[in-house]
C-alpha cells in the first residue's frame, strides 16, 4: 500500500487531467495486451483484434513493457500530458537526462534481466529510439488509436461528473469517491501498491489522470518529478458496459444521424475528431483526410463557432468550443 500524506496546501493543489495521454495509453496497454487475465472480459475483443494486427516491427514494445501488472513498466513514457502520440513521444525524448538516469536506476532494481537495448535507449542511444518510436507510431495506430474518440469521450464524461462531486463534496469527496481501491483518510490516501511505502507531498499537489487500458489505480513514484505535482492514474470505465461504449463504434467513428445530415459527413468528422485538441496535420490523420481538407473545414466549424484555433510552436491547435462539445454530446 503507498500512502500518500497531504497538507493543506497539497489539497488545494489537486487536479483531474482533460484526458488520458496517448502515448501513456499506448505504453501501459502493453503488460495487458500480453497477459490474459487483467482487464478480463471487457478487454478480451481488443486483445483479440490488436493480436491480429501485430507486426514484427512492434517486437521490441514487448520487452520495453513485458506481460503482467507486476513488471517494472518504464516511467519515462508516462510523464507527458500531450493530444497526440508524436507530441508525447518528442516531450518523452526530451526530459533531462536525471530523469532517465533515475528510471535506468529503477529498471535495474526491478528488472535486472531486462535487454542491454533498454540501458542503451536510456542513455540516449539514437538508433533505439528510432526504433522505439516506429514501434510505437505503429502499435498506436493498431492498439490505441481506433479507439481514441471513444476513449477521450469517456474521459470528458467522467471530468465532468468528478467536477460535480468536487462542487457537491469539496475535494475530500472528490479523493474519496476516486475507485473502490483507493481509500481516503484525511489527511492521508491509501493506493494499492506493490510495495509498502509513505510519501509526502509537501506542497507538491496531485493530479488525477484517467486510465483506459490499465484496470487499476496507478502511482508511478521511481522517477517522479519531485518539483511536479504526483500524477495518479485511475480507471476511467469500471464495468462492462463502460468498456462496451468505446469498442462498439469502430475506428475511425463515423458520424450519421443528425450531425452528419446538419454538418456533412467529412466536417463532422472533422468536429469529432478534435474532441481531443489536435494540429490541423493530425485532423487529417484521424479522418482520413489531406491537411488542406481538413484546414478548409476546420475553418468552416471556427465561424460557426464550434472550434478555436491558437498557435501552438509552429503550428495551430484546433479546440472544441462549449458549443461544439454540446453538439457532439447531443449527436
């Protein structure tokens, strides 16, 4: 069990993330993917249909993050909070070399038979994270990214409620209700842990993650950031239904009703696919559209008032308006 200590600073400090990370997602569906029993049921049909899109590329994914909920699953990969898959893995390349020294100090520990390449990749080894991130970018695509409306829908649903609870219940509510496993006792919360342990926050704050693919509460505290807020990772679909809801629409969602008769087929697909804020190159990416066609509709939807649109580097990044989430929710 870890406990995590709070002050009264720590709970005025407690955050729930917008969504799950993609790049998290991906790299924690990992352990479960390979063993059968975590997850049971409700992930049996992903299992079932990922396995058939494994490709030899994506072998090194399975020693990086090996079956089972008791492995050593590299923290690195977990530490950014970005709308695509690309954007995590740049932010993930680019933490300060203590950060991936102190995760090569806790893989050593915890897997002392992992591969030479993963000691190589942590100390910067150019041709393995060229090979990481092709594994990645295609596992994504097979594992995670059919799936990533549903899923982010799913996590807005929860927010929101979690939101009203916070309204209704303060923030000690908020803590309280979190997951079945998780145990509030002020000022202290109990998280299911491998190991027995105590931490103290001191100031640091919390911030709630949703988890899709890994089914219980997670504290990844070997290579945290000690000047950033503890990142907890919770299951955002608890039963089977919930799970059902995102595997029923199949990759890519394709909009019909009344959304599709009031916008067209491609511009709601468009709307739909910046649930998650994304650059007008990755819109075309989750629609199956060039970038021209689908900045000439991202275009279309920001008069209307149902998308924003801020710079973002060199770039832009495309965000739902309150109007143009109600209208999918309402779709």
């Amino acid at each position: 069990m870890l406990r995590v200590h709070f002050t009264p600073e720590d709970l005025a400090r407690v955050r729930v993330a917008r969504c799950p990370d993609p790049l998290a997602e991906t790299v924690l569906s990992l352990p479960v993917l390979q063993a059968g029993g975590p997850g049971g049921v409700e992930l049996a049909g992903w299992r079932e249909r990922t396995r058939g899109g494994l490709r030899a590329v994506m072998r090194p994914l399975f020693d990086l993050a090996p079956a089972g909920l008791g492995e050593y699953v590299p923290e690195v990969f977990t530490h950014a909070a970005t709308g695509t898959l690309a954007d995590s893995i740049d932010h993930t390349w680019s933490l300060p070399r203590l950060q991936w020294a102190a995760d090569l100090d806790a893989v050593a520990r915890q897997r002392p038979r992992a591969p030479r390449w993963i000691h190589a990749l942590h100390h910067g080894d150019r041709e393995w994270g060229a090979v990481v991130r092709e594994a990645l970018s295609a596992y994504h695509a097979v594992a995670v990214a059919p799936y990533w409306a549903q899923i982010a829908a799913t996590a807005h649903a929860d927010r929101t409620g979690r939101a009203l609870t916070l309204a209704d219940c303060g923030v000690e509510g908020l803590l309280a209700g979190l997951h079945p496993e998780v145990r509030w006792a002020a000022p202290v919360l109990h998280v299911p842990c491998e190991a027995d342990a105590d931490l103290r926050l001191a100031g640091r704050g919390l911030l709630l993650v949703p988890t899709f693919f890994w089914p219980k509460p997670l504290a990844l505290v070997d290579n945290a950031d000690p000047g950033r807020p503890l990142v907890l990772r919770y299951p955002v679909a608890r039963d089977l239904p919930a799970y059902g809801r995102v595997w029923a629409p199949t990759a890519p969602p394709r909009p019909d009703g009344a959304l599709g008769a009031l916008l067209g087929s491609t511009r709601a697909r468009v709307l739909r696919a910046a649930e998650t804020p994304a650059s007008t190159a990755e819109l075309g990416r989750r629609t199956g559209t060039s970038p021209a066609t689908a900045s000439h509709h991202a275009t279309v939807l920001r008069a209307a008032g149902l998308l924003t649109t801020d710079r973002a580097g060199n770039g832009v990044r495309h965000v739902l308006t309150p109007l143009g989430r109600a209208l999918l929710s309402d779709s």
